[in-house]
C-alpha cells in the first residue's frame, strides 16, 4: 500500500474547493493509504479560508495553510514539495473534480512499476454551456485526443499541473526556479526526461475542469507565462525541442481522423486555432512575477454535468 498526500495550491477558489475536497476524501484507498491533503491558500481575499476552516473540523486529515501575501503557484508547489513526507505526492488545482472514486486508485497503479517515479491522469473539460465554450470545446475535443493518442499520452503536453504524481524521492530532486509563471508541470516532466526517469500517463484516472467561457478570460489564460518556454529552453537544451516536436504526419493524421469521428467539432476548432493568433497579436503578457489575475469563468464545476468520451 502506497501512503499518499494531495497538494492543493489554492487562491480564490470558494465556488468549487468544498466539492473537491469531498470528492477527493471519498476516492477508493484500495491501492493506497491517504496521510494527508494540504491545502496552501495563496493570498486569498474569498471565503476559502472559512469554508477550509469548517472542513477541518470534519475531516482530521486536512490541513490548510493561509498565506495573505499571494506568491504564485510556482512558490506554493515548492512548498508543498518540500511539506511532502509520503510515497506519492499527488497535485490537483483547487477549481478542478476527480471524475469519480477511483480516479486516485487509476493513478496511482501506474507506480506498480518501480521504475516509473513521475506520472499524470488525464485532463478532460466537461462539456461547454455557453456560447464561446462550445468553440473553445470542439478545439480542446480535437487537441486532446491528438496528445492522448501520441505516444499513448506519456509526452509533455498531458503534464499539465493537475493530477502529476511523483515518488518521494523524485519529489525531494525538484527545485522549481521562481522565474517560471506557468510552466511548473513542464520543468518536472523535462527534469525527469533528463534524469532518464520513467514517466507514465493514465487515460482512465480523469480529473475534469471548466474551459473559459469568454474570449478574454481564454487570452488571459494563454498569455500566462510567456518567458516560461525560453526559461525552460535555456535548462534542457538537449530535449526541449524533442519534446515539444509532435510530427505534422502525426498532426495530419489526427486531423483527418477527427474529420471521420467528429467533423463539425474538427472544422471550428481547427478554424478556431487558425484565429487565436490573430486575436491574440495585441495581448500582453497576464502574469507578473510568478501570479496573475484570476478567470472566474473557470471556477465553478456544475455537478451533473459530464465530460465527453476522448
């Protein structure tokens, strides 16, 4: 039996972090042992402090730790790096839902192989209400099944933040650099490529999230972090374009494999990607050392709605 703890890194997240931490204490420990789940508040101004201070009160095993001075997430993973004593540190975001009990138990089976000491779920958007998340779904719909399918989803673009799992001692190996916004999954994924450590991707341990609903609140999320990829270039010169390169016959195929299964959703995202360029040649960078300003859009993840099949 694996002990784990869950590293939540959390700033303003009153609308969804109450579901999560249930969801997240009534997962099957049929593989593992749950030590703890740490919730770091990173300058939170919200009620998601009171609302952790109710919740610790019903479950001894959750720790939340306040900070009124917001550092960013790059900081907060450190830290909760750093706070780890269990076989597996699993992270997860604090406006994101594990799709059902044995989404941890799915995860943490991939570490069955000893030499795998970093892995990651799957990330899966619910399905869209408004308007312009219909858009930005059919474009997510086309892009996910594309990462998932090459090399069976173990490549970088699937290390996303949420849902990374690693071993203790690749976890005490990780010294994220704070110069880095959005980025802090990659740094992990190229570290353990350069380590020659093995990494693993699960297809059927899948955590859900909201897509943003407006055009803007998608552009703020884009333009995260817009230093990160020459930073992480400049320390893993030797993989960094191998593991980005996805071959354009791979992105061919996929594209008109998609055409087959999902043409309408193939021709708006496709046409779609082909604007965000054009929409986006004025916008400025949304992050200022290490943090940047909040999508609210993205917080709230009704119940009863599910994520399509990828």
């Amino acid at each position: 039996m694996y002990h784990v703890t869950i590293g939540i890194p959390a700033f303003n997240e009153e609308a969804n972090i109450a579901r999560l931490i249930y969801s997240l204490f009534r997962q099957k420990q049929e593989n593992f042992v749950l030590d703890k789940i740490i919730v770091v508040l990173d300058g939170s101004t919200d009620n998601t402090k009171r609302i952790l201070q109710n919740l610790e009160k019903q479950y001894p095993k959750l720790i939340y730790i306040y900070d009124p001075i917001r550092k960013g997430v790059t900081y907060r993973l450190q830290q909760l790096i750093d706070l780890n004593l269990s076989d597996i540190l699993v992270f997860f975001d604090g406006d994101t839902l594990p799709e059902n009990p044995k989404t941890l138990k799915n995860l943490v089976t991939l570490f069955n192989d000893n030499e795998i000491k970093l892995a990651t779920a799957a990330l899966i958007p619910v399905k869209p209400l408004t308007g312009f998340e219909r858009i930005l779904f059919s474009w997510r719909l086309v892009w996910t099944r594309l990462t998932h399918d090459w090399k069976n989803g173990n490549n970088i673009y699937n290390f996303r933040g949420v849902g990374i799992a690693m071993r203790k001692d690749f976890a005490k190996s990780i010294h994220l650099p704070v110069s880095l916004s959005g980025a802090s999954s990659h740094f992990m994924y190229l570290k353990a490529k350069q380590q020659k450590i093995k990494t693993a991707f699960s297809k059927i341990a899948v955590i859900h999230y909201r897509l943003a609903t407006t055009l803007k609140d998608y552009l703020l999320q884009i333009n995260r972090g817009q230093n990160d990829g020459k930073i992480l270039k400049s320390m893993f010169p030797e993989i960094y374009e191998i593991e980005y390169l996805i071959p354009l016959q791979v992105r061919i195929y996929n594209v008109f494999k998609n055409m087959i299964y999902l043409p309408l959703d193939t021709i708006v995202g496709t046409i779609f990607h082909m604007l965000i360029p054009v929409l986006n040649s004025r916008a400025k960078p949304s992050d200022k050392n290490g943090t940047w300003k909040s999508v609210e859009s993205t917080k709230i993840i009704i119940d009863d709605r599910t994520a399509p099949n990828i």
